[in-house]
C-alpha cells in the first residue's frame, strides 16, 4: 500500500498518516486507495484537514518539494550518464526519462528548481548530437538556458 501512496506524492506525518494537497484529483485517488484497504479486510478512511498554522503548511509543502527534488536529481544524472549513448541506445534512454519525468511530475506540488534543470537535461539529449556529458558540461549548459531566458 505504501508504494500505491508514494507513488500519489504523499508525505508521511506518523505511521499510517500521510498529507497531500487537497484537490479532486487527489482525493478521488485517495479514496481508491482507501477502498482496496477495505476490500482486503483492512481499516482505512479519507480525512480532509488543514495544518494548524501557516508554518506546518511551510514544513510540509518544502518536504514534499525535497522528495521530488530527490527523484529530479536520479533523473538529472541518468540524463548525463545518457549523453554518452549513441542510436537506439540514447533513444531508448530518452523514453525511459521522459517517463519518469511524467511519473514525477504527476506528484510534483511544490516545483523545486531541480524540475527545470532536469527537464532541460533531457531536453538536450534529443537536441544535442551525442557525446560524453559530464555534470559540469551539463549543469553549465542548464544555467545558460535558464538566466538566457527562452524568446
């Protein structure tokens, strides 16, 4: 069950207590999830509630923003490992990222600055010819783009 909630973005508050952002989305899957914990002769239930005060909303917005920037990072150096592939290879690669960036970003609440920096990585791997990428040469090219602005 826990990886059916991850995979929703959530945030763990205690044991068998998570958080997300209240939206219909959000709670229609919830909702799911609850109904197959019944189905299996298990207890669960949807609660809405708001956090106490503005900075337990601070606190939980910035920790589910750091558990997708965690995801952007594997992201960021899968990207540059990709750099160095050639062909089907690096097609293949870009398919695979892609995905998972769509996987994350269905999660993704809070954008963290890792977003655009491993979205413009990916980017450049069906831009760029192929060749080996390193962090530096990436990260550089990525904070180009970003003060550069697009027209």
């Amino acid at each position: 069950m826990w990886r059916k909630l991850r995979r929703l973005g959530v945030v763990q508050l205690t044991d068998g207590l998570v958080a997300l952002p209240a939206d219909a989305r959000t709670r229609e899957q919830l909702e799911w999830v609850a109904e197959e914990v019944r189905e299996a002769a298990g207890s669960a239930g949807v609660w809405l509630a708001r956090p106490a005060s503005e900075s337990q909303e601070r606190e939980l917005a910035q920790s589910m923003a750091q558990a997708r920037a965690a995801e952007y990072a594997v992201v960021l150096e899968q990207a540059i490992g990709a750099g160095a592939l050639e062909g089907a290879e690096r097609s293949r690669a870009v398919r695979l990222l892609r995905g998972e960036l769509r996987r994350i970003r269905r999660r993704d609440f809070f954008p963290p600055a890792e977003r655009d920096r491993t979205v413009t990585a990916v980017g450049a791997l069906v831009d760029a010819p192929a060749k080996v990428a390193t962090s530096s040469s990436v990260g550089a090219g990525v904070r180009g783009r970003q003060h550069g602005g697009r027209s």
